[in-house]
C-alpha cells in the first residue's frame, strides 16, 4: 500500500514539474498580452477609429528589446540584479523563478556550449555518488598542476539546478552516463522523485 502511494505521489510530482514552467510562461504572456492590449486598444481605436488586432503581440516584443537593451546596460544590470536578489530571498517564488529561468535558458541558447553530458563521481567524498554535468570548458592552468587530465564537472544543487559548485574530476574518476543532459536536470529539479 506504501508502495501505491509513492507512485502516486511520484507521478503527481512529475505532472507538476512539467506543468510550473509551462503554466507560469504561459500566464505571464497571457498577463504582457492582456495588459498591453488593454492600454493600447482605446488609444489606438480613438486615433484611428479601429483596432488593428496583433497591436499587443507586436508590444510584447518591443517591450521583450527594449528590456533586453536595459538589462546590457550598467544601472539595467543592477537593478535586475538587485530584483533577483529580492526573489532569491521567497522560499517558493525562487524556486519556480530558478527552474523558469534554467528551462528558458536551456532552449534559447541549445548550442551545444554548456553542458556536454552527464557523469557520476564520488562527491563530496569517496562512497558517496553525485549527478555531475560536464562542460566544454578545459583550464589548461589545472592540467598543469594536477599534471594529469582532469574534466569540469558542474555539480548542481537540488531542485534549483542554477546553483551548485563547480569541481575539478580527473578523467579517471568520472563515470559517464547515458542519461541524457535533459533527463539529469528533471532529476536534480524532481529530488531524485523522477525514476529513469
């Protein structure tokens, strides 16, 4: 019986994970829509005497520039820096925000220049296995201490994989897996509830 239940509780978390992101990227371009159509409907329909329909999608996307255009700038950065800082500081808001972030992260920039794949090492010490990510970053100013090969893994926290620290393995010591990089994130957001 206490097996059903942590299926059923193993299921219902996965619906969840996936339900979030999509859930909340979708609100908040329901909300941008709602919200900019709402101010430019009257002003355009009074200046011209119609609505011209996609007026909102079109302010999406010039609103999604000119942020984009703030952000690269010094005061931009600060105060998103400083907005960040303030979500990092709710327990549930941050998470949500952190794994949003990740998952859009991940598919606007899937080129190939984060993460190579996914390993397993003994971390943080020996006997005790961790979910590694490596990258396609090499120190050569490591390789020549250590005077041997050794790989960037990034280790990521858990359920916010945005986090986490960044070890160097020597090639010897890392076990390569064939789970798939998308796979090792859901597992590290989930707390190890998603079963491969």
């Amino acid at each position: 019986m206490s097996r059903i239940k942590v299926n059923i509780r193993n299921i219902f978390i996965t619906g969840l994970l996936v339900l979030l992101p999509l859930g909340v990227t979708f609100y908040i371009l329901l909300f941008m829509f709602e919200f900019f159509d709402g101010i430019l409907r009257p002003v355009i329909q009074k200046a011209f005497g119609y609505y011209f329909p996609g007026t909102g999608i079109v302010a999406i996307i010039l609103v999604i520039f000119l942020l984009g255009i703030f952000v690269r700038i010094t005061i931009g950065r600060k105060i998103f820096g400083f907005i960040e800082e303030a979500i990092d500081r709710i327990p549930m808001i941050r998470t949500i925000y952190s794994v949003v972030k990740y998952a859009s992260h991940t598919m606007l920039f899937q080129d190939g220049s984060e993460f190579k794949g996914v390993v397993l090492i003994e971390y943080p010490r020996k006997g005790v296995y961790t979910i590694g990510f490596t990258t396609g970053t090499i120190v050569r100013e490591i390789q020549n201490l250590t005077e041997e090969k050794v790989i960037n893994v990034f280790v990521p926290t858990s359920p916010n994989p945005t986090s986490g620290y960044v070890v160097q393995i020597p090639e010897r010591d890392v076990v390569h897996m064939k789970m798939t990089v998308e796979e090792g994130v859901k597992l590290i957001i989930s707390g190890g509830f998603l079963n491969q």
